[in-house]
C-alpha cells in the first residue's frame, strides 16, 4: 500500500494556478525527493498533503484514504510530520518546550522527547534554551526532531539545507538519514546532488506537474531531460 | 456626452433625490389622513430624516476613506467635532479672526478646511501602519482631542456639556444674499407661509429639511466625482493590493493621505450642519469614539465601500429610532393605544405585556441596530447596497436601466 | 453608602499639599507609587484577556468591555445577595473570591460559546469583521444589561451604589505604611492584580493549553501542523479571554473610580486597548510592564492636578491617550510586539 498517492491534484493560491494536475506515489520506507526550479510547486505540494492548501481539484491519499479536504490537525495527527522550510521553530519557547508540543498526542511524552534526545544530543544540552537563540543548524535539528516526534509514518521535509554552512549540512543530512530509518520522506531540496544522494526515487516537477521521474542511481543534474528544466 | 446619456445615468440618482424631496408632504398628507396613528408609529418624523442627513453624510465620509482604501478611520469623529464646534464658535464670535455674524456658508467651508487639514497632521503619522494599528492611532488621536475639548473652559463654561449658539439661525444658501439663503434650526429656522400663494405652509423642520439636504447632495456628488476619476481608481487599487499600486509607480502614501483630507472635509461639513440645526454641541455626540461607531455601522448595512450605501443604513438607523422612540408617537404609543387594557395587563412569564413593552421596545432602537449589525455582518457582508450591485453585477445606476430596457423589450 | 464612595472617589488634597521638606517629599513619591501600583493592578486586569485573544487568534475582542461591565454587576449581585450588615470582614472578601469564581466560570462558558457560535463562521475573512462582529456583540450585551437593570429598578448609570456598600470596612480608611498613609483598597488591588497575573503565568507556562497559547500566538499553522486541533484551543481561549475580562469587572466593583455602571464598557474597552498596544499586543509581558506604565502615570497625573500643579482636569485621560499614540508612532509594535506592523 502506498504511503502517500496524488491524483491529478490542483491547488491554487488565490487566482494563482500552482498545482495544474500532480501525480505522485510515495511507497513504504522510500526516500522520494522532489526537484525542479524556484516556484514550480515543490513546497505547495508538501503544503497541499498536509491540508494547509487544500486543493481545488484532484485526490490525495494517505496511507490508503482519502483525505483531500480534511483538517490539517487531523492529517497532522494521522501520522504526517512536516519540517517546514525556514524551520519555523517556536522562538519564544525553549527546545524542551518546542519538542513537548510536537509530543502531546504521545502516551509518555517524556519518554518520546528524551529517544529525540538520544537522536540528537546537541538539543539536550540546550533544552532550556529559547529555540530562537539557536544556531541555524541546531534550529534544523530541533526541527526535524519536531517532525518525528508524533511516531509518524511520513515526514514532509522541506529544503533542509537551505542556509546552512557546508560542515553544518552534513549535521543535517546525517540526522535525516537517522530520522529516516523508520518513516518514509518525502524531500524538498534544491541541492540536486544532496536530493539525489539522500532520496531512493526521484520526481522532477515544472510548472505544477510531474516531467520526470525514476530512481536517483546514477542520476546527476547534467542529464540532459534532467538539466532543461533546472537552468532558467 | 449628451444630455439623455447624462439622464439615463443618473436616472437612480434623481429617484432617490425625489423620494427625499417628496417625503414631507407625502409624510405630511399621511398625517392628516385615515392612517394618521400608522404613520406616527412606522414613518420616521422629519426630525429623524435630518438626522438621516447629516449622519448620513459622516457615514458617507467615513466610507470614502475607510470603505475605497480599506484604512479603518476609527478616529473619524476627530473631524466631525471639529466642523460641528468651529461652526458654533464662529457663530458666538469666539473664533479670532472671525467676526461674528460671519455667514454660515463661509464658517462652515472654513471649519471643514480645517479638519481637512488636521487630517493631513494625523494622517502623516497614521499610514505609516496598517490594518488594526491604523485603526488604533486614529483612534487615540481622537480620542486625545475629546479629552482636551472636555476640559477647554474657553469652550463654554461647563465644557464637559459643550457649548450652544446664541443669537439666530443660521443659513445655508448664498452668503450675504438673504433672499438665497434659508435659516435653519427647529425654532430659529426660516419657515414659509402660504408659499407661491398656494396656500401650503411649510414650517422651520421642513425648511432645515430641504436645506440641509442641498449641503448633503452637493458632497455627496462631489464625493463621488472623486470616486470616478482616476484618483479614486487608485484609491480602489490601494484597497485591492497596495504593494502592487506601489510598485506600478502611484505614490500611495500621498494618495492615502488626500483621501483622509477630503474624507475629513466632508465629516466636518456634516459635523457643521448638525451643530448647525441643533444650534448646540458637546464632546459626547460629536467628538467621541461612539459617533465613529455609529457611522461604522450604518455604513457596514448600507454597504462597505458604495459611498451611497452609508446614507440608507442611516436612514435604516434612524426609522428604528423612530419606531422604537416615545417621542414622536412610535411603536410603543402605538401598542399602548391600540391594545385593549386587559392584553396589556396580561401577564407572560411573570411580565406584563405592557411591562415588556416599556422595557424591551420604547427607546431600545441600540439593541435591535446591534442585533440587525450582527446578522449583517455574519450573513450580509457586502450590506444593502453591496448586495444589490453583486446581484445587479454593478451599480445600480447603470444596471437597473439596462435590466429596465430588457424588461420592456 | 454613597458618602463613603464620594470620599473616596475625591482624593483629600490636604495631606498632598503640605509640603516640609524632603522627607515629605519622599512620602508623598511613595504614595504615588502605591497608588499608581493600585491603578496599575486594575489596567493590568481587564487588559490581560484582550492580549491574550489577540496573541493567539489575532482577533481585537471589541465586546471585551461590555463583558467587564456584565462582571461588575454579576459580582456584584453576588455580594448584593450574600453580603448582609452582619456579615464579618473575612466572610465578606470570601464572598468576592467566591464571586469571581462563579463569574469567571460563567463568563467563561459564555464566551466560548460566542466564539463557536459567531466568530468561528468568519475566521476566514479579513480581521476587519472579526472586529465588526464582536463590536455588534457589545452593543447588544449592553443593550440587554440596559433591559435587564431597568425592569430590576436599577438605573444603568451612574454607578450602582448597592455592591460598594459591601466593601468591608477595612478596605475604605487608608493604612500606615512605613509612615504614609496609604488608601486600603489600591493595596487589596495589586494584591488581586497579583493573584491574577500569577494564575495567568501558572496558566500560560504550567498547562498544556498554556503551552499551545504560546506556540500558537508564533505561529498557528506550524501548531496545526503537528496535529493540534487549534480551533478548540481559540474556543478555549477566547472563553478564558472573556472569563478574566469579567473578573476584571469584579475587580473593579469596588472602587468608586470605575463601579458597576453600563459605561464602564466603553471606558474599560478604551484603557484596555491602550495597555495591550502600548505593551505590544499580543505579549503577556508587555502587558504587564504597560500597565504598569499606564498606572504610574495616571497616578502622577492625578496627583499633578489634584495638588493643584496643574490645573487641567483632563490631564490624566489625555496622558493615557497621548502614550498610545506617541507609541504607535516611536514604536507600533509596542515594547514586547512582534515586529509585523498592522500585517492584515
């Protein structure tokens, strides 16, 4: 059974036509990146998922139902997690703090937060400290540990490396690759390279379809079906 | 343009001006009628039309700039008090540089001169924010000036119940030319006798009625020229997206600005021709938040952003007070005078219905406004007239003739 | 009844004016402070509940005074009722706990229904109606506690004189404090103002809701995001929102400056709004520190003109009103604001 399945969606911003008709499938266990230019629909696609942009047109199925046109809290809590671009952690609030929100629907919270601990150790040592305060890439961190802390089966990741110093991403790739051992993710990452060491499969996207799909072996950016649609 | 053209567009215009015109000796005629106690009780006094009028007016003005650049003036008052106490302390000779006796026409243009300019002053702060701030600094610079004209003993000698006109009524018309020129006032006012021979009189309310109308429908056009010409389209343009009115090279900030000024000239004439029927004003019914209030919701029924719309949620407003007030007849009269006594005694829950009566209807027109507000704004957001010209598919002045001729045909 | 409120409400300028020296001088800063605290405790009151809204919802509760003024009355029905000539001081500030008890349950589940009933429809246009709406919801709360008085044999205003007369004794003569003499009721104020605060910390900072108000008023989506149901959380809050908005009214019933009167509505609606924009809306924090601003410099005002410095009698309220706009023109965020000026 397909983790996640987009059938001719379309999904508007206002008057704005972002989503002309995506098809997608992600299955169980896969790592399925996302590539394509600025603005063709990556990000509203991860959006369009989780119910935050709900589409127009089209079906999204998660984990076998159809959830188009349900409460973002309620796919939310079906067990999709999102870490969303630019982080969006809470800033006011300590790491501790920001990792018991994401943790409320768990049975022992504690217990939850203290495996993210485990995962990532630098956030312990901050626990008490307001997330704003945070480096870049420990905001990335705390971030993706958010992500997974609702035991969820799919976790929406959206340009991790955006902004980050070389040595800080390799931080980052190493924990998705953790975070990765037990959820499916899909990856929103304008790093090709990164997309194509990270993911398992691949889907290119132009102007708010699919233009090209397949495994990420072997693939890089110089492809010829690949680079047309990356260079402006 | 010819002339038909210039007719047929404003074919609606003119109806609603004639239905004003007409409605006193209409009301009047009913009076003296079989239906005299129906007409007492439903139909709004000409009392409660001037209110319609100069209410009307501010309610116009505050949509001007609040409804076509989307910038909420919660501070409006600021203005209508301003034209309202210019025009009573011109008339008392208080105003220096101003000889008493000055005719009205002439400080009631100058009072409206200067909230337009007080505009400006509060203006060139203000829309350095947007949305709730905007709103809240207007607000507070109003609410600073009715604080500061409360406590003005040059005002009058108790400031905190404002000032009255002595002396006589004053008149709108042609300044220094009596004969074009009619006192206004309920008791002060010019009333005619016997007029064109035909044997009708027409009292001092009646007069100010009329008089008062000319002043509203003169802004009211004025206004809507503006609305029409290109410096309204980019007030519009600023309400729809403002970065992007930016961005295409409009200096918004200016053009914020001078709608504020105009809108702030039009809610002084309206505060000045209030002040100038009611030959008195004081802080609380011109300067405070609560007259903002009052235009912001006849202006959210009639309809946000339709310029005429504001004048027909007043005129709404104002038949609930009537109805609903004991002064001049009304409801509660009506039912005391037409429901036979053991009804009345007739208890429901513990209440007599008289009881209710007093309490729940005689003079709880607020209520029921705030109920009908409330409804409005969940289910009829775009207000009366917004709604009519989604049906319409524009306004009614060009669309119902269209409709018109396709019916005939 | 009433002569024990006239006393009070007129500040005795007597002791204010004698002035010997520094040590005077120092008394009279003293008691300033306290009274500015007092009246600080007071805007802190019936402006945390509107903060609270706004942060989370981004809804400016236009009713929030009409439903203080309700808490006035309902508090002091309360007293009214329970409160007798020979009822003992204790007793009688049990009952005001008690009172607000029930008037914060109360209002609090009226609130939470207003918000499902009526606001919940139009969260998805501009905040302009959310503003509209709950502005027509205070005419109509005002209008029907009109209604109400009236057949009850109240009049609406002024001031109902009858909750004052409860205010045990030892509220009303003014106490020595390290030497000055400072009015009983503004120290029964900062202690309430406190009590209030401290729940309202405890709340925001101990409880799982107070957790979701905070990371919610960052940013609402990214909460959704993570499987909370935010809407029950604006329902909750805006019911907590209008609960102390109505404990605030209790507050207030005995303290001849404000009392039970259907103006009081208008009036509290007004100083609340200056104390959360001044603050920054939306910050807990700031609302503290505001009214703290706000008291202190009602209380100086006050003092100026009552000592006759000034003669301007509406040097305090055109003070307030002043601070609002020359911090919305430094500073529109307010001291603790998010820094997104009027984002619509």
């Amino acid at each position: 059974m397909s983790v996640l399945e987009f059938e001719g969606v379309h999904t508007y911003y206002g008057e704005s036509h972002i989503l002309q008709g995506l098809d997608l499938t992600v299955e169980d266990d896969e790592i399925v990146a996302l590539v394509g230019r600025n603005g063709v629909g990556k990000t509203t696609t991860l959006r369009t998922a989780l119910g935050l942009t709900p589409p127009r047109r089209g079906t999204v199925r998660f984990k076998g139902e159809d959830v188009t046109g349900r409460e973002p809290h309620e796919i939310a809590g079906g067990g999709m997690g999102w870490v969303p671009e630019d982080r969006r952690v809470f800033a006011h609030l300590t790491v501790a703090e920001n990792l018991r929100v994401a943790a409320h629907a768990a049975a022992d919270p504690d217990a939850r937060i203290g495996e993210a601990y485990d995962l990532f150790p630098a956030l312990e040592r901050f626990a008490d400290k307001e997330a704003g305060d945070l480096s870049g890439g420990q905001q990335q961190m705390l971030a993706i540990a958010r992500g997974m802390l609702g035991d969820n089966d799919l976790l929406l990741v959206d340009e991790p490396s955006e902004g980050l110093a070389p040595q800080i991403v390799s931080d980052v790739v190493e924990a998705l690759r953790a975070a990765s051992a037990d959820t499916t993710m899909v990856l929103v990452e304008q790093n090709f390279r990164l997309a194509m060491d990270l993911a398992d499969r691949f889907y290119l996207v132009d102007h708010g379809v699919v233009v090209e799909e397949g495994d990420t072996d072997g693939v890089t950016s110089e492809d010829e079906r690949i680079r047309r649609y990356l260079t402006a | 343009m010819t002339l038909a053209d210039y007719a047929r567009d404003h074919a609606v215009h003119a109806a609603v001006v004639l239905v004003f015109f007409l409605y006193p000796p209409v009301n009047g005629a009913l009076e003296s009628s079989p239906l005299a106690a129906e007409t007492a009780a439903f139909l709004p006094g000409i009392t409660f039309m001037i209110a319609v009028l100069y209410m009307g007016l501010f309610a116009m003005s505050f949509d001007f700039v609040s409804g076509y650049t989307g910038y909420l003036s919660f501070g409006h008052a600021a203005f209508y008090g301003t034209g309202a106490y210019f025009v009573v302390l011109a008339a008392n000779g208080q105003i220096p540089g101003i000889p008493g006796g000055t005719p009205f026409m002439i400080t009631l243009l100058l009072g409206a001169l200067l909230a337009a300019l007080l505009a400006l002053v509060i203006g060139s702060v203000s829309f350095r924010l947007t949305g709730v701030y905007f709103a809240m600094i207007t607000l507070g610079f109003a609410q600073v000036i009715y604080e500061l004209i409360r406590s003005w003993g040059y005002v009058s000698t108790n400031p905190q119940e404002g000032a009255t006109i002595g002396g006589d009524g004053l008149a709108i018309g042609v300044p220094y030319v009596d004969a074009l020129s009619l006192r206004v006032g309920r008791l002060t006012g010019t009333s005619v006798e016997n007029l064109l021979g035909l044997g009708i009189d027409v009292s001092a309310t009646v007069v100010s009625y009329y008089a008062l109308g000319a002043v509203v429908l003169a802004s009211y056009f004025a206004m809507q020229r503006i609305l029409h010409s290109p410096f309204g389209r980019v007030m519009v343009a600023i309400r729809e997206n403002e970065e992007r009115a930016r961005a295409v090279g409009y200096p918004t900030y200016r053009f914020k600005l001078a709608a504020f000024a105009i809108s702030g000239f039009f809610g002084a004439v309206a505060g000045g021709i209030f002040a100038a029927y009611a030959r008195s004003v004081s802080p609380d019914n011109s300067y405070f938040f609560l007259v903002t209030a009052d235009a912001l919701i006849t202006t959210i029924i009639g309809g946000f952003g339709t310029l005429a719309g504001p004048l027909f949620g007043t005129a709404f407003h104002q038949w609930l007070e009537d109805v609903l007030s004991t002064e001049s007849g009304g409801l509660a009269t009506y039912i005391r005078e037409g429901v036979p006594a053991t009804v009345l005694e007739t208890d429901v829950f513990g209440l007599s219905v008289e009881l209710f009566v007093n309490t729940a209807l005689a003079g709880r027109a607020p209520l029921y406004l705030g109920i009908v507000f409330v409804l409005f704004v969940l289910f009829v957001p775009n207000g009366i007239l917004g709604t009519v010209r989604d049906r319409l598919g524009g306004t009614v002045g060009k669309r119902l003739p269209e409709r018109l001729r396709r019916y005939r045909r | 009844m009433s002569a024990t409120a006239l006393s009070l409400g007129v500040a005795d300028p007597a002791p204010l004016l004698a002035t010997g020296g520094a040590a005077d001088g120092l008394r009279t800063a003293v008691r300033v402070l306290v009274e500015g605290l007092g009246k600080a405790a007071v805007y802190f009151t019936i402006a945390v509940g509107l903060t609270l809204v706004f942060g989370l919802m981004g809804v400016l509760n236009f009713a929030h005074g009409a439903v203080t003024m309700v808490g006035a009355y309902l508090g002091g029905l309360v007293l009214v009722l329970v409160v007798g000539s020979g009822t003992g001081t204790l007793a009688t500030i049990g009952v005001f706990f008690a009172a607000m008890a029930i008037v914060f349950a109360v209002t609090t589940a009226a609130g939470s229904l207003i918000e499902l009933k009526l606001i919940r429809p139009i969260y998805d246009r501009t905040p302009t109606y959310q503003i509209l709406l709950t502005f027509g919801v205070s005419l109509i709360i005002e209008e029907v506690a009109r209604i109400v008085l009236t057949l009850r044999g109240i009049q609406p205003d002024p001031q109902w004189q009858a909750p004052m007369g409860t205010a045990p004794d030892v509220l009303l003569g003014r106490t020595d404090f390290l030497g000055i003499a400072v009015r009983r009721l503004y120290l029964f104020e900062v202690l309430i103002g406190g009590v209030v605060l401290v729940a309202v910390w405890l709340f925001l900072t101990r409880t799982l809701y107070g957790l979701y108000i905070r990371a919610g008023s960052e940013d609402t989506e990214m909460v959704q995001a993570l499987g909370i149901d935010v809407r029950r959380a604006f329902t909750v809050v805006f019911g907590v929102g209008t609960g102390l908005a109505a404990v605030g009214g209790v507050l207030l019933m005995w303290d001849p400056i404000w009392g039970p009167s259907v103006l009081l509505s208008i009036d509290v609606l007004l100083y609340a709004f200056v104390v959360v924009i001044i603050g920054g809306l939306g910050s807990f924090r700031g609302t503290v520190v505001a009214a703290g601003i706000v008291g202190i410099a009602d209380s100086v005002t006050t003092w100026l003109f009552t000592t006759g410095v000034v003669t301007f009698s509406g040097l305090s309220e055109v003070t307030i009103f002043l601070l609002l706009v020359g911090m919305l023109i430094v500073r529109p965020q307010g001291l603790y604001g998010v820094e997104e000026v009027g984002g619509h």
